[in-house]
C-alpha cells in the first residue's frame, strides 16, 4: 500500500516538474524605438551607416512597409517600419551581418 502511495507521489511529482519545465514562458522584450520622418531616417542610414535598402515587405492591411538596410562596408543593419503617414520607426539593428544562400 506505501509502495503504490510513493508511485503515485512521484508520477505526480515528474509530470508537475515535466509540465513546468516544457510550457512557453514568454517574456516581454523592450526596445528603444525610434521614430523620424522616413526622409530623414534613409538620408542618415545613406551617409552615416553606409546602409543600402535590401529588401521590403508590406503587411496584408497595408498599413505597415517594413524595410531591411544593410551595409556591406561596415557589415551593420538595420530594420525600418514605416506607417501610412510617412513616420519611419528603427525597429532594431544590429552588426555582423552575413547573406545566406538560398
């Protein structure tokens, strides 16, 4: 009887630390946004950063253009998102850079 008391105990114990250890523990993640007019922010990603645009993409409901620029010369990027109103928002960006092939 204290034999199968102890079984149950420790199935119990080993699917309380199983469920606790492989469910999502989402974290909130801040950043220092920055927002200017898009001009503004693709002028000095140009001349300061050295950072051509790669890519773009637009979100389904059209309210969103994301936009990837990256520098081969000082291997930086950044990403920018830019609303229906022309306001450019640098997401993040970062160094070390790399292509991957396809």
């Amino acid at each position: 009887m204290i034999k199968n008391i102890y079984i149950i105990m420790f199935t119990i114990f080993i699917s309380i630390m199983y469920a606790s250890t492989s469910t999502a523990n989402p974290q909130q993640i801040v950043k220092n946004v920055i927002c200017k007019e898009k001009i503004t922010f693709k002028k000095f990603l140009k001349e300061s950063q050295y950072e051509k645009l790669i890519w773009f993409g637009i979100a389904n409901d059209g309210s969103t253009l994301t936009e990837l620029y990256e520098s081969t010369k000082t291997k930086t990027w950044t990403i920018l998102e830019t609303d229906t109103n022309g306001i450019s928002c640098a997401t993040i960006g970062g160094n070390a850079s790399t292509f991957l092939k396809h």
